[in-house]
C-alpha cells in the first residue's frame, strides 16, 4: 500500500483514481478547479458542523472558479 497523502488547504496534487459512491472517480476527468472534501464519517456533532461550514461556502467556491 502507498503512503497517505496529507495536502494541506492551497496544495495542488496529482491526478488520482478512487472509488466512490457513484463509481470511479478520476481527478484527470474534471479538467477544472475542484475543492476536494473528504469526510471520515465518525458520527461525531463536530464533524456536522465542519460540514454545515463547508456547505456554506459553496457560493465562494464557485465565485473563486472552483
């Protein structure tokens, strides 16, 4: 198994592959500026809320061209 990938927020990173929910996933696939969330799923109120905040931000992300 490779080593896990730590970007922090700015960080442009390589093209990946994952499986998801709705299939594969490719990054090289999107061919734009995404925001890339990952939720670890811990049934955890903090953890609402940081996705509450995330949520909010949606207007910004598309106004930054994301």
């Amino acid at each position: 198994m490779s080593e896990p990938i730590s970007p922090s927020a700015g960080d442009l990173i390589s093209p990946f592959e994952a499986d998801s929910t709705a299939g594969r996933f490719s990054l090289a696939d999107l061919k734009q500026t995404l925001v890339l969330y990952f939720y670890p799923k811990d049934n955890t109120p903090g953890c609402t809320t940081q996705s509450v905040d995330f949520r909010d931000q949606h207007e910004a992300f598309l106004s930054a061209g994301a």
